[in-house]
C-alpha cells in the first residue's frame, strides 16, 4: 500500500517563500485572500501568487484545475516551496482555518497575537466557533435555501412549499449562537480576536458575509455584529481580496 505525503507539515530547515493560494469564485477562499493581503499591506510579506478559478455555471463545483493544489481541489488550497529553494515541490496546505494558522506561524510577525491571554483564549474559541457552530448551521441553512433555487420550474411551487418551512427552522437555530456572538463585540473587544484583529475574525467572515447577504438574521438586532461586518468589508485588504476573487456575494453566494 502508497501512503499518501504528509501534508500541512513543514518539515523544512528552511522558512517557506512566496506562497500560492488557489481561490475559487464565491467561497471560503476570501478568509486567506483577505489575509495575505493584510500581510502585504502591512509590509509583512513581500507578495504571493494567485490562481485563481471560477465556479462551473450548471453545476457551482470547482474545475478539475484546482486538483493540480491539492488532490481533493477543495478551496482555499495553499502551496509554498522553501525559499532557499524555490524550484523543489511545494507543500499543499488545506483547510482554511489551518492555512490561517500556517501564514499567522510563518509569515505574520506577530501582527494577529493576542494583546492578552484572555484575548487569546477568546481568539481561539472563535476560530473553532467559527468553523463548526457557525459555518455548519450556515450551510444547512444555505442548502434548505439553495435547493428549491435549483429545482426545475415544474417541480419549484411544490419544493418550495416542503423547504420554506425548514429553512424558516434552520434559521431559528442561529438565533442563538448570533445571540452569543453580539454579546461578545463591544467597544473596547471590537474583534473576534479580542481588542485587535485576529484570526478569528478571518475565520468568520465566510459565514457571517453568507449570513448577511441572504439575510438569515435581522440586522436590526445584532447592531455589534452589522458594525464588525461593515468594517471589515471597509478594509482595503478585504476590498482587494473580493476584486482578487474576480466573484464574490454577486449572487448572494
């Protein structure tokens, strides 16, 4: 039996170089995007490569191209090589709260540490949060959604009939954990990360931008959580992301 390579392990004496991100259109890719342009504009990395790719119009999955990454060609997908030797094989590194930690290890100087162990407990907590609790009820929630969308017009009225009402249930099951999530910002912990931007932020924005876009929460009652989405998406870095992608929340995800 073949056994796979270790992947998401650097094993090198040599620090990585100039990473490659493999993005798709409308996906959990902005959550690196928007990372590594916060390191290049904050001089912290000199620069990265993109390939980015978009979406198949019929059936919404990614190309076989993104598999030249990663075997899986799931987004995001990051690739690096050592910088002391740049032509050998690069190492893949997937999922994104992962690739988050790679470039916050490797390349951040200490720009996303926490100002206090309690920030960091909180940064922690959220990046998990955000990966589990929050983007899991988003996705049931999106598929209850998204299936009569896709339903062809002589079945729709009756599908939609079944799936309204629960996705009426799936959005009552965010209630909650939004509720948590307004509670936690304030004025002096704008951040999921605490008093700055941390990686907890990055690894919520999928989620919440999905959230916000089809409207799964009124906004009227998560002042906090509308005020951390409306500065995030008035970050330079997070507007460079989006243009990057090349298509992002034009169809509401």
């Amino acid at each position: 039996m073949t056994l796979a390579p270790q992947h998401n392990y650097w094993g090198h004496t040599s620090p990585p170089g100039i990473p490659t991100v493999y993005s798709l259109t409308d996906s959990g890719s902005i959550r690196v995007l928007w990372a590594l342009e916060e390191l290049v504009g904050q001089n912290a990395l000199e620069s990265y490569n993109l390939k980015a790719f978009e979406r198949s119009n019929t059936t919404k999955k990614a190309p076989e191209a993104m598999k030249e990454g990663f075997r899986l060609g799931k987004a995001p997908i990051l690739t690096v090589s050592p910088a002391a030797t740049p032509d050998e094989p690069p190492t893949p590194f997937v999922e994104g709260r992962l690739i988050l930690q790679f470039l916050a290890d490797h390349y951040a100087k200490g720009i996303w540490d926490s100002l206090s162990p309690e920030d960091q407990a909180r940064n922690i907590f959220f990046q998990e949060f955000a990966g589990t609790t929050i983007s899991t009820l988003t996705s049931l929630t999106l598929t209850m959604d998204m299936i009569p969308e896709a339903t062809p017009w002589p079945f729709k009225p009756l599908v939609k009939l079944l799936f309204v009402p629960l996705l009426s249930v799936f959005k009552e099951t965010l209630v909650e954990p939004f509720k948590l999530l307004e509670d936690t910002l304030s004025d002096e912990k704008p951040w999921f990360g605490g008093s700055r931007l941390g990686l907890a932020d990055f690894c919520m924005i999928f989620p919440l931008d999905t959230c916000v876009a089809r409207r799964y929460f009124d906004a009227g009652k998560y002042p906090n959580i509308i005020r951390w989405h409306k500065t995030v998406h008035e970050l330079p870095a997070y507007q460079r992301a989006v243009k990057k992608m090349g298509g992002y929340n034009d169809s509401k995800i």
